[in-house]
C-alpha cells in the first residue's frame, strides 16, 4: 500500500483542519475524538475470535448453532453478531475472506483489519489465485481440497472456523483460545500446536 | 462505477506485503480520522456508510492508488460533508492555510448554529418477498452503472448458486446516492472459480458473493 512518509505532514494538517472546523460547527468534539481513539486502543483484537472458536471445539451444540447463525456469539457475551457467518474449515473444504471492494472485516470478532487485509495486492488476489496467496503465507493447500473464497460485498461479515489442531484433545478451552490466531480466523493460516513434540506426545 | 477501487482479479500488485506486530494506527492522525468516521458516518448522521463508500471510490484513479488506506477516508469524509452543504472547500483550504502558517492557531470563537440536518432519504416501498430459493441457479446481470455499485466487475453475466438468504436489506446503489434505501432481498452467490476466470482458474475454488436481488436473473435451464 502506498504509504509515503513525505505526504504525512500535509495529510497530518489537512485531518487538524477538518477537526477544527468539525468542532466549530459543533459536529463534533475533541474529546469525543479522544473517547473514540481510547475504545480502539481499548480493542482486544481477534481474542473475542478466538474466544469463539475455542468454544465451538469444546461445545458441539455451540458450534452447531454458530454455524447455523453467527448471532450465537451473544452466548458468550459478545454483540455485534446478527450480520455474521462463520464457515468452517474441514480436511476437504478451506475458506478465505476477502473484500475485494474495501475493506470489510468482521470487527465484531476479530477487531479492526490488518493493512495486509486492506492492501490491494491482498483484494486483488485473493479471489483468483488463493492458492498462490496462501502459498505466500506459508499455507500449502493441496489439490484435493476446495478452497471457498469470500468476497464481502454487502454487510454481511464472515468468520472462519479453523480446524482444531491434531494433538490439542487434553488443552482446555481456555489454552486452545491461546491457540487461536487472527490469521487462521481470516483463513491464511492453519492452527498448530505450540510445538511439534506436543503432537508426538499426544 | 468502473473504478480502481474494483480491484478483484487485477494484476500487478506483486506479494501481500505483511508487517510483524503491527500497530493499530501508523500516526496518530490516522487514529483522528477513523475516529471522524465512527462520529460522522450512519443512517441518520453526516453521511451513510454506502454514501463514504461511493466517496472513496470517486476519488481519482491515480489519487486512489497513490493514497495510504486513511488518506482515502479522509478524502471520503472531506467530499461528503461538501457535498451534503456542511463545509466548503474554500473554508477547508482557509484552515489548512491557517494552521500551516501558526500550527497553534486558535481559530475565532464559532458562530455556534446547529449543524444541518441529515438529508432526508426519500421512501422506500417495502421490500418484495424473495424471487430465490438456496439452490436455484442465477445470472448475474451484465451490467455497467456509472455511480456505487456492490457488483464486481469480475462477476457480471456470471452463472451462480443461490446459497444462503439474509432478507432484506438497503440497496447501496440507491442509498449511496441519497436516492432512498429501497431494500432488496440480498442472498449469498456461488460461483466456480471457472465460471468467473475460465482457463486460468486454479482447480478446485469457488467464490461466493453477496448480492442484492436486482443484480440477478434466474439462469436459463
């Protein structure tokens, strides 16, 4: 993404101008700004994700209504799940998400998007060449396996459920949401185990 | 529009560059202006969603590709309150030039009116029951609108599946343009990666899109 330090100081000035005026006309104030900047920095990112994802693995009945509708999340006290979808990936289905048209994200879950996920070489690419993509990511999805891809046109907003790992049966639910990952989330990595030894050892 | 904001399927962007522990925001400008976002954007605010959609995408091609992800907001939030009569751009250049020349200007005390109230939106008529059940195959229709659209360019006169309902919702093509929500029902679609790319498709993909009942025609058998 083009990001030329050299054009920071005017766009720096340009956003202080359009404030000071926001505020004279009374649209908006300076400490409302501040609030607003203290709840994204306040923002836990992708754990509410991985919140969700480990409960799914532990609790088939939650998964099931998850999957039926993204609202679930409600369960696990978490708003904002009335537009979302959560797909899962299986050994023969992998999904990915992708808005080809701006950037739309399921905040809800996973918090505010990476600048990879908002990159035009990211919307570009991921819906005609997601294995090439993912390849990129260290992902390698063999041939055997459909990979669904996910273009959020509209304002539904979709989650993926990412397989649990091989050897992860005795790891409570808490230590799989640990496991969890925003990429994985978005469907540009798998969930792994911390180390391979534990694999062998389970 | 046949913007460069309609970037599914272009080439030449190279790798997905990624970066390590990133921070939320790379200046705390940036952090203002998402901020002016969340304050300005809605139903009945400043401007709707669909409305800063539509403003980023007619930036100019050349401006779009040039900008960093916020400088695009910015410039959205900027066209859209000319646009709708709350600020002028000689008022906006006015302050640039008076807070470059003395960074701590203390612009005069405001003349405190009420900001303008949100344009109203002409009625809509409810939303008629869905023409599509899950399973029924479709065509996107193979059209070219030149204002805000949700149909990539990517799958127009494409063959899908109708895979999920979700109900009715606001039209981004009317609303964008202040023209009323006139809700439609929005399904998802599925498409094979072949239909959409042929020859050059990876084996084994789909893409699913969604999209709002006037984009589509029932496929012929």
């Amino acid at each position: 993404m083009a990001n030329d330090p050299e054009q920071e100081p005017y766009v720096a000035l340009r956003a202080k101008a359009l404030e000071s005026l926001l505020i004279e006309k009374g649209l908006l104030t300076a400490e409302a700004v501040d609030e607003h900047i203290r709840e994204f920095e306040q923002d836990i990112g992708p754990l509410n994700g991985a919140r969700v994802v480990a409960r799914a693995w532990v609790d088939p009945g939650f998964k099931a209504r998850l999957l039926q509708a993204g609202a679930a999340i409600g369960e696990l006290g978490i708003p904002g799940g009335g537009n979302l979808v959560v797909v899962e990936n299986t050994p023969a289905e992998h999904h990915l998400v992708v808005c080809t048209l701006c950037s739309c994200y399921p905040w809800a879950v996973l918090g505010l998007p990476p600048t990879w996920y908002k990159s035009f070489a990211y919307r570009s690419r991921a819906v005609i060449e997601p294995r090439a993509v993912l390849r990129e990511f260290g992902l390698e999805i063999p041939d055997g396996v459909t990979i669904h891809v996910h273009d959020s046109s509209a304002e539904v907003r979709y989650m993926v459920l990412p397989e649990r790992p091989a050897g992860s049966e005795r790891l409570s639910e808490a230590a799989l949401a640990a496991l969890v990952t925003r990429d994985a989330m978005i469907g540009v990595a798998k969930v792994a185990m911390p180390d391979a030894a534990a694999v062998a050892a389970g | 529009m046949h913007g460069v904001h309609d970037l599914g399927g272009m080439h030449g962007f190279g790798p997905v560059a990624r970066e390590e522990n990133e921070p939320l925001f790379h200046a705390a400008w940036e952090a203002r202006v998402c901020a002016f976002e969340e304050i300005l954007c809605g139903d009945d605010r400043s401007f709707t969603l669909d409305a800063f959609r539509a403003g980023i995408e007619r930036m100019a091609p050349a401006n779009y590709l040039r900008a960093s992800y916020y400088e695009r907001w910015l410039a959205s939030i900027e066209s859209n309150l000319i646009h709708e009569g709350v600020l002028t751009n000689d008022e906006l250049e006015a302050r640039i030039d008076l807070l470059r020349r003395d960074p701590d200007a203390v612009p005069p005390p405001a003349v405190v009116a009420p900001p303008p109230a949100p344009r109203a939106q002409p009625p809509s008529p409810p939303a008629a029951a869905p023409s599509f059940m899950v399973g029924d195959a479709v065509m996107t229709r193979n059209v070219h609108p030149t204002g805000h659209t949700r149909l990539p360019r990517y799958a127009r006169g494409k063959r899908g599946v109708i895979q999920r309902l979700h109900g009715a919702q606001t039209f981004p093509d009317t609303n964008a343009h202040g023209l009323g929500a006139h809700p439609q029902p929005l399904y998802t679609v599925q498409f094979p990666a072949r239909e959409l790319w042929g020859e050059s498709a990876e084996p084994g993909q789909s893409v699913s899109l969604d999209l709002w009942e006037s984009y589509l025609e029932r496929a012929p058998n």
